[in-house]
C-alpha cells in the first residue's frame, strides 16, 4: 500500500495538524487511512503524538480500533531530543522500523507515517531521517513555518530532498507570525514558488493530485 510521509522543516512546526487534516480529508475520500509514527521521543508514559493520531484514525479504520499507541510507534524515548540521543542504550533497530511499516501497511488503503522533528534529525550515528524517507520510497508533504526566518529553513529543507532525489510536495502551515507572513515572507514565496499553498487552503488539491497517482 502506497505511503505518505509527513515531515517539517523543525520540530513544533505541524506535522501532527497536519496528518489530522490529512485523515479526515482522505477519510471523506473513501479511503482506509492508517498511521505510523516511527520514533517519538520525549515520552513519559503514553506517546503523545501517536495517541492523538490513532484516536483520528480508529474513527475511520476499524483495523486500528484495538490497536495502541505502542502498536504504531516503532521506538518511543522518554528524553526529549533526536532520536539519536534520546536513544541512550542504543537500541534502534533499522529492520524493526522496516518491519513495522509493513506490518501497518496492511490494515489500510494508505499509511499516513509522521516524522520526528526534521529531515536531517539523527536516528542512527550515520542515518537521518531523510534516509528514512528515502528506504521507505514514500511520497513526502514537507510542512513548513510561517514565522520569521522560514525562507531559509524551506530553501534547506527543499535542498535536501532534492539532493536525495525524494518524490515531494511542500506547504506552509499559516500559525506562527501569520499576522508578519504577507510582508516578510510571501512576496518571496510568490516570486520563486508561485503555486505554494498552506495547509489551510491546499490541502484538497494536493490530496486530489496525490490520490490521482494511486490511480
């Protein structure tokens, strides 16, 4: 089953809004969505993120209904940092996070998976999150800030999933600094990006895109 892998230019960015938007907007589709959320850190007992992903999708897939938030994470650490550090007896396994990507695959029409943080955030001393993207062949939404200063954190972020040849679309989650966005960063986004959309108002015609190519 086909993947999307949902990342950011940083960590508090929106990915989590934005996969939500995500099932429900596939889920009036008539599409079987799934979620994965393949390394969480910062957790002290329940993981946050992939509890509030899973209350989304057991409303719109009963193959998730009896399935815990530990069943779609594949590592959880309670350290707040990259996984990398947060992963103090390293004990990641690469295979296990292959394994449990197919194991969700199969209970859904399409696996929604959420990154940690951004696209260069270490999971292993040598291998990053992008080179996760990249072994999982997933479509990638790459989410974006609205805040002063995101140009250069979204011409790096482009950058980089260019250079590791990723099959990606990206949007601008309008939350932080909105009220400054018009003068300080769209004229840029405009000139350079003209078809750009946010979250807010492009998320039907990049699923329509998306969802044409499972065609």
């Amino acid at each position: 089953m086909p993947s999307l892998f949902i990342t950011a230019t940083d960590t508090n960015i929106g990915k989590t809004h934005t996969t939500l938007k995500l099932i429900e907007a596939l889920a009036d589709r008539g599409y079987s969505i799934g979620v994965f959320k393949p390394i969480e850190t910062g957790v002290t007992s329940t993981a946050p993120d992939a509890t509030i992903l899973l209350e989304a999708c057991r409303k719109v897939n009963t193959h998730f209904e009896n399935l815990t938030p530990q069943d779609i994470t594949a590592y959880t650490f309670k350290l707040p940092a990259a996984p990398f550090c947060a992963d103090i007896d390293k004990t990641i396994n690469l295979q296990h996070i292959m394994d449990k990507h197919e194991e969700l695959s199969k209970l859904c029409d399409i696996l929604l998976i959420e990154g940690a943080g951004g696209l260069m955030v270490p999971i292993t001393k040598e291998y990053m999150m992008i080179n996760l993207i990249k072994e999982l062949n997933a479509k990638t939404l790459l989410v974006t800030p609205s805040r002063l200063g995101c140009i250069n954190d979204t011409l790096l972020s482009i950058l980089a999933l260019r250079t590791f040849d990723v099959d990606f679309d990206w949007c601008v989650n309008l939350y932080e600094d909105k009220e400054n966005f018009t003068q300080a960063t769209k004229p840029y986004y405009d000139a350079v990006f003209p078809k750009w959309w946010s979250v807010e108002e492009g998320l039907d015609k990049f699923i329509s895109t998306f969802t044409t190519h499972l065609l």
